[in-house]
C-alpha cells in the first residue's frame, strides 16, 4: 500500500500538483541531457514510481473543489510498470519527455486522453481500451508493440514523428480498432517492423504522409476488410515491405501520389478493393506486382510509368479513367496480366465505348483476340492467324475488300495473258478476265463466267482452284467475325 510519507520529494511535487491539474517539469536545464535517450544520467531527482501515478490516476489526491484534477509531468524517469489495465480512469494522462522503464498498460480500460509525447518507452498495450479522447504519442520512441486491438478511441490517434521498434513482429497492432477521429501518422512516422489493422473503422481516415513502413522480409502493412473515410500514402512515403489492402473499403480516395513501395514478389495487394478514386502514382514503379484483382474504384488516376512489369486485373472494375493514356499505352497496361485474362480487355472496351470512342474499344478487342491466340490448340492458332490477316477477327472487316481487290487483280492479270475453251457450242457472253476471277471468288451465286470456260494451260487452271479455295476462306473469316463483332466475344 502506497503510504504519503514514503513519497520522494519529485513524488511529493506530482501529488500535491495532481488536484488542479498543474504541471511538473524535472528537467534540470542542461539540453545535453533532456533527451530520453539520456536516461541513464537522470537521478533521484528526476526518478518517480509508475505506482504513485497509478494511484494518482485511480483517484487518489483528488479532492480539491473546483479544480479538475490530471497528471501533467515533463521530464521524468518512471520505473516499475505503468499498469492501468482494466482500470476505470476519469483523469487525463500527459506525460512529456519522459521515459518510461517498462510496457505501459491500458488493456481493457476506460480513459480519457492519455498523451506521452516526445518521451521513450517499452511498448504500449492500449487493447479493448476505451478512449473518451485522444491518444496522444507524437515524437516518442516506442521499443516494443504498440497494441490497440480492438480498441476505441472517440478522438484522433497521434503518431507524427514516432517511432516504434520490433523488427520482424507486429510492432503496431491495431486489428478491429475502431476510431472516431483520424489516425495522423504523418512527417517521419516509422515502423520497424509490421503494421496490421484488419477490420479496423476508420471514419476520420489515415493518413501516412511521409511516413516510413520498414519491414523488408514480411509484411509492412496490412488492413485487409478495414473501412475508412480515406486513406493517403503519400508525399514521400515508403514501405519496404508488402501493402495488403484485400477487401478494403475506402468512401473517398485512397493515394499512393509520390509514394515508394519497396521489394517482395507481391508489393502491393488491393484485391477486392472499394474506392471512390484510386490514384496510383507513385515516385516509381514499385518492384514487385500489383494485385487488383476484384477491385472495384469509381475513378482512376495513374500514369504510365506508375505500373510495374506484372499487374494482376482480372475482375478489376473503374468507373472511369482520369488520365487520358493512348490506347496502346493503355492496352500494354493490361496485358501485364502475366496470363491471359479476357475481363481487363472488355473493361477497358467498354470505357472506350462509353466515351465515344468507338475505334480505340475495337483495337482493345482485336488486341485481346491475339492475346487469347497464346491459349489455343496449333489448329486453333492457325485460325486465329487467319481470322487476324482477312479480317481482323471482325474488327477490321476493310481487310476483307483489300483481299478481294487484290485476288481480282491477280486473277485478271493471270487470265488476261491466257486464252481459255468454251464449254458451250451456242452463242455465250464474251470472256471478260475480271468478271470470271470475280465469279470464282465469289461462292454463292454466279456471274455466268466459271461455268462457261475452262484452260487447257496449267498455270490458269491452278490459279482459277486457288481463287476458288481463297473464295470458300475469305467468306467464311467474313462470316465468323462478323458473328464475333456481334456477340462482342
């Protein structure tokens, strides 16, 4: 039991400043010393007990009529364990550079603001919390995890300039945190290790301007099926390590403008991703693949440069495109899909079809139909080629003219130099060079020719059986992708 009398004389100035809220500054005035980092040359005047500040913050000393009691402290070393948890606790916490020995623990309880700015301590463990306030912790050194799990907290959550440290665990762990106010990780925010927050509510968005994600051999950030008003990876923003975002729903934009994703295989994963706007415009590609498969974003800004080698698109969905590319910039974009993939071809047809642009949408199929080309059986890539040369797999049907133009041309040419027999005795119509290479062309019908006049001489006689199989090919390719062209397949 903590007893008055057994308080040092830095104790003694916290308890009788505790009633009116006042604050309690231990610095000793020599700046060399007063960063945290100089802990080990703080003396017995700068030492007090996480015990006296339990007992403060659980109602002890706070009996003083019209003030409104909380423990404001500057400059302190604070040993033992800062143990809150489960507490009810109705006074504000602010501790400003200090350094705390050991983890301090909120689990399971109700606080107002608690603020440790600019101090260093041994983790923080602020799980099934809840926070009528602001969790402060600006500019503090945190060596161990920052756990908010299943947290709330009614205000903002501060994290600009921090620094929490555990290499290769969850150095912060938010998962199923609930804000109410914005989580501000901004302007040299950094993470030595994982950061997770799936399920996380983030009505006032995140916001990881500047910030600084290293966890190079794992995952660097993680809020799969969170929800947020929007989420801002920019202005400089790094993370050396995975991005997942699968089954996010973001209500307003969510940015990756400037930002420098680092080196696993899969860097950034956005797979059933909602957005109102995506913008994907990083300072460079990121150096490993972008999944966005399933996605679905109402408008999306990038730039060509913005993609790397293998980008996953399969199911992905837009609204529109901010960014007008060409439409072959945009079809090599797609076709980073490492395997063949007919959705990405069709969504972007159909962007191209919505604005009026009738002919880019027809490239985009035609480029699909020779991707597919890959896929099929060698007799299937022979049609494939054939379909592509005559017509165009439908899209290009003024190929098909072309053939017939220069068919006719060969075939006048051949039979203008040769003289054919005449299968009839009776009068006949003269023999007109064009009008015989168009009726073997043309395999329905007749133009009164072909049957009329046969050859003697060889080299007609085969020219005038080619014709006749190009023929049967030209209108057959005419009528397959004229089908295809209608079905849109």
């Amino acid at each position: 039991m903590l007893l008055c009398d057994d308080l040092t004389q830095p104790e003694r100035r916290i308890w009788d400043a505790f009633p009116a809220g006042a604050r309690v500054d231990l610095r000793r005035g020599n700046p060399e010393l007063e960063d945290p980092a100089e802990v080990q040359h703080w003396g017995p005047e700068r030492t007090v007990r996480a015990e006296v500040l339990v007992a403060l913050l659980l109602g002890a000393n706070a009996t003083q009529v019209g003030a409104v009691p909380a423990l404001r402290l500057t400059g302190a070393r604070i040993t033992g364990r800062l143990d809150l948890g489960g507490a009810e606790v109705t006074h504000g916490l602010w501790l400003e550079h200090c350094c705390v020995a050991e983890e301090v623990s909120l689990y399971g309880a109700a606080t107002r603001t608690v603020s440790i700015t600019s101090s260093c301590l041994r983790g923080l463990d602020g799980s099934m919390a809840r926070m009528n306030g602001r969790l402060d912790l600006r500019n503090s050194a945190i060596e161990g995890t920052l756990g908010l799990k299943n947290a709330h907290i009614a205000g903002e959550l501060l994290l600009e300039g921090a620094v929490i440290t555990r290499p290769g665990e969850w150095a912060f762990d938010a998962g199923g945190l609930v804000m109410e106010g914005g989580i501000w990780a901004r302007k040299g925010f950094t993470v030595y290790g994982g950061t997770r927050m799936p399920g996380a509510t983030l009505p006032g968005g995140l916001f990881f301007n500047e910030a600084r994600l290293h966890n190079p051999d794992g995952i660097a950030f993680r809020a799969e099926n969170a929800t947020a008003a929007t989420m801002v990876f920019t202005q400089g923003f790094t993370a050396h390590g995975a991005i997942q975002l699968q089954g996010v729903q973001v209500t307003g934009p969510l940015t990756f403008a400037g930002a420098r994703l680092g080196p696993p295989q899969t860097t950034l994963d956005c797979t059933r991703l909602q957005a109102n706007a995506l913008d994907f415009t990083p300072a460079a590609p990121p150096s490993g693949a972008v999944d966005l498969q399933g996605a679905r974003v109402e408008v999306l800004n990038d730039h060509p440069a913005s993609w790397p080698g293998v980008v996953k698109m399969q199911g992905f969905t837009y609204g529109s495109l901010q960014t007008q590319h060409s439409v072959v910039q945009r079809i090599s974009w797609i076709q980073r899909e490492a395997a063949y993939a007919p959705q990405p071809y069709e969504q972007l047809a159909t962007w191209y079809r919505k604005i009026g642009h009738e002919g880019d949408a027809r490239r985009v199929l035609l480029a699909k139909q020779r991707h597919r080309r890959g896929t099929l059986s060698p007799a299937g890539r022979a049609w494939s080629h054939l379909l592509d040369a005559t017509v165009g797999f439908g899209y290009r049907l003024w190929l098909a003219a072309v053939w017939l133009v220069a068919l006719a041309a060969l075939g006048t040419s051949v039979f203008s130099s040769n003289s054919p027999h005449s299968t009839q005795t009776e009068a006949r119509a003269p023999f007109s060079p064009l009008i015989y290479t168009l009726d073997l062309l043309i395999p329905v019908g007749g133009l009164g020719q072909r049957a009329a006049w046969y050859w003697d001489d060889g080299t007609a006689r085969w020219v005038s059986y080619a014709l006749i199989a190009a023929g049967w090919l030209l209108t057959t390719a005419v009528v397959t992708g004229v089908t295809r062209s209608l079905n849109k397949t």
